[in-house]
C-alpha cells in the first residue's frame, strides 16, 4: 500500500467523520427545535 493509498483513506475517514458531526449536529438541533415548539405549544 503506497503512501498515496493512506492518505486517501485518511482524508475519506476524516470527511465521513466529518459529515457525521454535521449529521448528528443537525439532528440534534431539529430535536431540541421541535421540543421548544411542543413546549411553547402546550404552554400558549
């Protein structure tokens, strides 16, 4: 395996960690955006 294979794999590897911090963020996000809106909804 050359030097050029690792690196590909590592960048691959940091770009779908990444994509999974965004994920995760933007469900996060949706959920607490969606319990603030059935809160404000029970409580109005």
């Amino acid at each position: 395996m050359s030097h050029i294979d690792i690196d590909r794999r590592l960048e691959q590897a940091q770009r779908a960690e990444f994509n999974a911090i965004c994920y995760l963020a933007v469900a996060l996000f949706a959920l607490i955006l969606s319990v603030a809106l059935f809160a404000w909804a029970i409580w109005a």
